[in-house]
C-alpha cells in the first residue's frame, strides 16, 4: 500500500506538498510528474496533513487520514487583524465564578478544539484529565491547602513570596483563594519520558483558555493547584495521573460571574531585532 495518491487529472505539478512536506518524503523525478513517496515515507511520515491540506486542487489522499477529516477552510470566518486584536487582548483571567455547573458537552468540545494546537513532531502524547464537579474541585483546594499550611510552617520561601499564610487564613473564613469556587478543573499531562512535554501542554491549554469565552465561559491558570501537584505527594496520589506522565499545567473553568467591558493595557514588548 502506498502512503498516499494522486488524482493525476487534477494534480497540478506545481511541487507544493514537496515544499511543504516537514519531514520531506514527497518527491518529483522532475516537472512533468506526479509526487510520489521517498522509499522510506512510509515508516517516516508523522500524519500531520500538511500534504493534503495544502494541495489547492484537491489532488491529494493520504492512506493513513481519512479524506473527511480535511473540511475546506472557509475564508469568510477569517479574522481580520482588528478582530484578532480584540479576540486576544478581550481575554480575562476569569476569578469570580457563577454557582452554575459546566455542561459536559462544552469541556468535550473544548478539549477537542485543543488537540489542534502544535505537538513536537505531530506526536499528540497529551491526555487530559477534567474534574467537573464542584465538590472534587474543593477538596482538591483543601489538599492545596494542607500542603500551603507545611510551606507556612517551614517558612519555605514560596510561603513568603506569595503571602501562603493568607490563603491559609481565608480558606478558614470560608474563602477559596485556591479555585476560586471554579466549578471545573482541566490539567493537561504527558509521558515524563517525552522531552517536548511542557511545551505542548501548555500550548494546547492555551488554546482551551482562548476557546472557553466562545461557550460562554471563562478560565483561569491554577498555579496554587500545579505547585501542589508538583510538590505534595497526597494530591497526585488523589488525581491519579499515571506515575509515568506529569502534569504540565491545570486550568479553572467556569462562567464567569461578570462579563468584562474594557481592554487593558499591557507594557511595551521587550524586542531585540537582529537584522
């Protein structure tokens, strides 16, 4: 079976898949021809669909990636800059959350819109572990919690840093500092053994965190909770992440409890140009 085929009526010659193929195992004997797999494009190919989707005159089939899975890209949705500019700059790190619980379906469909972020080599080694549930997201405060009282007690430097006793102190009176009563958690982990790890979690957390006022929703970077899992042993024994992956990042989730009405500034970009 070949990796992929070429409806010769419609191919174009052009060499476009040849360029755009990242591990380039897509070649032309010359100008007249159609692509065609190196010897080895079979055992090398990573499925990325550069191939298929960027062919203009959709001459290409790739054997391993179903030909429905390649929707047309529709251009009308494209955003303009400005657009793009609001899009980006609207988003919120959202801390007051409605006493309302998150509908499955939407934590579904978010976590599959994160997939498309970028992987190190197309490897998609992300799994996902979502906890929707008030409750479980408490206790899970809790157990931060327990772990801030020993930073506190030890005097630890992150303890002083980031004023732990005063989280400690508002989760007696009643306050989440930890959560921030978010009725939802989303942790992104991968395989320890895989070195690119980090990079795509949080990319593809990222993109959740883009994606979530699209569904009404807002969310947050849970830094006291990713601290607490790289730190305190009870809570990754709680969590239940495979002993061969870490956790590379968490999210709070929820609707937001107010809707945001200006954009805010941020400080000129630090910019070094090498010309």
């Amino acid at each position: 079976m070949s990796l992929f085929t070429i409806d010769e009526k419609k191919c174009k010659r052009d060499g476009i898949c040849v360029a755009e193929c990242p591990i380039k195992i897509i070649a032309m004997k010359d100008a007249s021809s159609t692509p065609e797999p190196t010897p080895d494009a079979m055992e090398r190919c990573i499925r990325c669909g550069h191939c298929v989707a960027v062919c203009p005159h959709g001459a290409f089939t790739h054997s391993m990636l179903k030909h429905e899975d390649f929707p047309a890209v529709d251009r009308a949705l494209s955003l303009s800059p400005a657009q793009a500019e609001q899009f980006l700059r609207s988003r919120r790190s959202i801390r007051t959350y409605q006493d309302k619980p998150v509908e499955q379906e939407k934590l579904q469909k978010l976590v599959e819109l994160s997939r498309y972020a970028p992987t190190g080599g197309n490897s998609q080694l992300i799994s996902w572990l979502v906890v929707n549930s008030r409750d479980e997201v408490k206790k899970i405060a809790g157990m931060v919690v327990d772990h801030m009282q020993e930073l506190v007690k030890a005097k630890a430097p992150i303890a002083l840093n980031y004023r732990l006793d005063r989280v400690v102190d508002g989760w007696k009176q009643g306050i989440d500092g930890v959560t921030r009563g978010a009725p939802a958690l989303v942790l992104a982990h991968a395989p320890k053994a895989y070195g690119l790890g980090a990079v795509d979690c949080t990319s593809a957390l990222a993109y959740f965190d883009l994606a979530a006022p699209t569904f009404g929703l807002g969310a947050c970077w849970a830094g006291f909770v990713m601290v607490g899992l790289l730190q305190w042993q009870p809570l990754r024994e709680a969590l239940k992440v495979p002993t061969d992956n870490a956790v590379h990042g968490v999210l709070m989730a929820g609707y937001p409890m107010y809707r945001y009405q200006r954009l805010v500034p941020r400080n000129a970009p630090k910019i070094e140009w090498r010309m």
